[in-house]
C-alpha cells in the first residue's frame, strides 16, 4: 500500500497529465454523441454572449452586403405573388371538385424562423454557426433541422439551447446534403472538402448528364431537411473522374459564408409522421 | 501590475484575439491556421507548480474549445504543452538559477536563441498534436505533414511579431538565490 501512494507521489504530474488528456480526448471524440447535454447548454450561452457582443460590431461593416442578399430575396419572392399573374386563358372551364379534402387549401409543411448569426467560422475542418435564436424563441429542441440563408442552404441545427443554437455549417466535414441539377435533375451527395470554403464537391453524377459550367445546382426532393429547389451553388469546375463512370463537380457555394448575417431555421411539421412511417423500415436493414 | 491581475488579462485577451481575429482571418490555404494563443502558457512564470500549470492550460484550452465548438481539442494539445514545458525549460536554461532570478521566460531571461528554441518545439508540438487529432478524424498523411509545418511557419512568424511588439521587460532579482 504504502508502494502505492509513493509512487502516485512520484509520478502525481505524469498522471495529472494522463488524467486531463483523457478528460480532453473522451470530450473530443464523444461529441456527435453528447455535445447536446454538457457542451451546449451553459457553455454555448456565455460563448453566445460574448459573440453577441463583438457581432454587433462587426455586423455594421457587412451590412452593405447582407442589405444586397435581402434584397435579392425579396425581389425572388416578390415575382411569385400571384396577383402579378394573368391568366392566360379566360376560356377555361370551372369543374366542381367533387373530392372531401379542400386540395385548394396547400398543407404547410417548412415553417420559417428567422435567427440572426452572432458568430461563425470558415477557417476550420469542422465549421459551426451559433444563431441567437433557442428554446426560450420557439425552436423546438431534439430534432436536426434545415438552416438557410437568403442565397441557399446553410447548414443543419446541431443542438438547441434557452436561447442560443448551434448550427453545423455546410463547410463541415460530417455535412452532406442531397443535391440535383436544376437541368437534368440527376442527383447526388453535396459534401465539402475542407480545402476552399467558397466551393463544394458534388459527387455521382453520370456521365450521361449534360452539365455545363454556370448551372445550378439545387436541394433534391429526397433531401430530410430541405424542401426541394433551394439554392446550393452553380458548377464551377468539371473534372472527369476516368476511373469510374461519375463527373465530380465542383460547386461555387450559393451562401457567402464569411458574411453570413441572417439564417433561417425551417422546422418540418411533417417530421414526427414520416418518421413514424420510415423507421419500421430503417431498422430492418 | 501583480503577476496574477497580469495573467488573468493575458489569458482573456489570448482567448479573445485568438477566437475574434485569428480565426476570423479568410484561410489563405486550408494548410494554414495561425495559433498565437498557447504563447499564453509559455508566458506564465517560471514558479507556477506543474500541476497548476497543466490544470489552467486545461481550463485555457477547453474555454478556446467552446468558442470554436471543437471540444478538448485545443484543451488536449494546450496540457500537452504544459507538460513539456518544464522539460525544455530544464534544458535550455543558460545558467543555474536563471529560472529564479527571473520571473518567466523571455527574450530577456533566456536569451534570443535559447527563448526561440523553445518556442520552436513548443509550436511544432503543440502544432502536431493538434493536427494528429484532426488527422485521426479525417485526412491523409500529406494532409498531417503539411498542415502541420504550414501552421508553424505562420504561428511562429506570429509569434515573432508578438515578441517585439509586446517587448517584456524582465527584472532581474538578486535576492533570491
């Protein structure tokens, strides 16, 4: 016993050193698992604080080009009103709809929050964003959902504190999305590279698909988080991958990252039940 | 200033420089990420008992962690640093008791060449560490030797910098040993 606490004694440095390693490295690598309960909820309020405050600083010296973004946005939006169409054929018939459901009335399925950016990265492998909008605003807690800026996506909500969130940046490593081409409509995996953070990979698409440099390239309909057609950049780059059948495409992001101001975080209202119908056949796999 | 008010500064205005500059600054290459705030465990005094040394690294690392959402990361490769130090310090050292006739490394208490080759291994282990970590997540190996040796030419430049922007004046004291 007493050989024991000498040499606890004698090595007490070395094992402190071996203690904190692997306090770090057990936060390090059990982060996707549990960063929800003891990383975000205290911690993520004081570090939102504190980028609060230096956001409101810097978000003078951007607000040229988020005012541009807005804007661009709203000229989009402005030209779907529907009393800025005519109709095109006044000849048409009117036929009863005979069916109960009012297929009139749409169901909303993406509902909009808007959540201002108080301090995100683009100089890492693994970006985050944290949004000044949490619990305590309306953004329901335990689910991933879809964040986009008024350019394209963005990212995806990692975890939702009182009044803060965290949001995993599109330039993540562990980010992928489901992409098509505006044209084709062939699909793929968007995933970034970690080496420019103004360009994104997009990989399987055929060689059958005609792309041209400048195309767009949007969210797919079989994306979780996303409603089809929002922004994720335009081809900048072909490269013929002559190992397989598959173009990689480089894309130029949709979103300026590095003057990111204000997302929007959509809330799925139909998650719980499309969950409720795929998971029977997830866990068959 | 007492050593304690100076360092608690210290360690904010690392934290802060690092978190709301540095990283701040558009990446010249994805190679390239210049670390300046371990520089604040290298400054701390020469008598700070190891223990506490690697228990406020720690606390130092893992409050950088938080801002940039990467936990343990920069906590690990900051104890790891602390470690060493006493180690490198030992070696280089250019006369007994040098260590106690100062009050913590500088250009002044070490010498020019001396000081820098401490920081050097400093850097470069702290560097490696740091991007081992990644590595093991993602990455090649010319992802690890790169990243690893482009991040310490432009830390030390940094660091360089510091050094003569912020000369330290380091009083020398006769009556302790």
């Amino acid at each position: 016993m007493r050989n024991i606490f000498l040499f606890i004694r004698k090595f007490s440095n070395f094992l402190l050193f071996l203690v904190l390693q692997i306090i770090a490295l057990y936060f390090l690598f059990t982060y996707n698992k549990f960063h929800q309960a003891i990383f975000m909820n205290t911690a993520g309020e004081l570090t939102g604080r504190v980028s609060e405050r230096y956001n409101n600083v810097e978000y003078y010296f951007r607000l040229k080009q988020t005012n541009e973004a807005l804007s661009k946005q709203n000229e989009h939006l402005l030209n779907l009103l529907r009393q800025d169409y005519e109709g095109a054929d006044t000849a048409a018939r009117y036929i009863t709809d005979s069916l109960k459901v009012d297929s009139l009335v749409k169901v909303q399925r993406f509902r909009y929050y808007d959540a201002k950016v108080v301090s995100s990265f683009v100089s890492m492998q693994n970006n985050y964003i944290t949004i000044h909008r949490g619990a305590n605003q309306g953004l329901p807690r335990n689910k991933e959902w879809g964040v986009v800026s008024p350019e394209g996506i963005a990212g995806r909500v990692v975890s939702v504190g009182d009044n803060f969130s965290i949001v995993m940046s599109v330039l993540n490593r562990q980010f992928k999305v489901n992409s098509m081409l505006k044209k084709g409509g062939e699909t793929g995996p968007v995933s970034w590279d970690g080496d420019n953070p103004q360009y994104l990979r997009l990989a399987n698409i055929p060689k059958s698909a005609k792309v041209a440099k400048g195309d767009t390239v949007l969210t797919s309909n079989v994306s979780d988080i996303y409603p089809p057609g929002i922004m994720v950049g335009t081809i900048a780059e072909i490269v013929d991958d002559k190992s397989s059948n598959f173009y990689i495409l480089k894309l130029k992001t949709a979103t300026n990252f590095s003057a990111l101001q204000y997302v929007y975080v959509l809330e799925d209202l139909q998650r719980e039940e499309r969950e409720k119908l795929e998971d029977p056949y997830k866990k068959g796999k | 200033m007492s050593t304690l008010v100076k360092n608690t500064l210290r360690f904010i205005l690392f934290i802060l420089v690092q978190v709301f500059v540095l990283q701040q600054v558009p990446p010249l290459h994805r190679f390239i990420t210049p670390y300046v705030y371990f520089l604040f465990v290298i400054w701390l005094p020469f008598n700070t008992p190891r223990g506490w040394l690697m228990i406020i690294s720690f606390v130092f690392g893992l409050l950088l962690d938080y801002f940039l959402k990467t936990p343990g990361l920069h906590a690990a490769a900051c104890v790891l640093v602390a470690y060493v130090r006493p180690f490198v310090i030992g070696l280089l050292i250019r006369q007994e008791g040098d260590d106690q006739n100062y009050a913590s490394p500088s250009i002044v208490s070490m010498g020019w060449a001396p000081y820098f080759t401490l920081v050097l291994i400093l850097t470069l282990l702290h560097n490696s560490y740091l991007v081992f970590l990644e590595w093991m997540q993602f990455g090649t190996f010319w992802f690890f030797l790169g990243k690893v040796l482009a991040t310490t030419g432009v830390s030390l430049l940094l660091i360089l910098i510091t050094e003569l922007l912020f000369f330290r004046k380091e009083k020398f004291r006769t009556n302790t040993v």
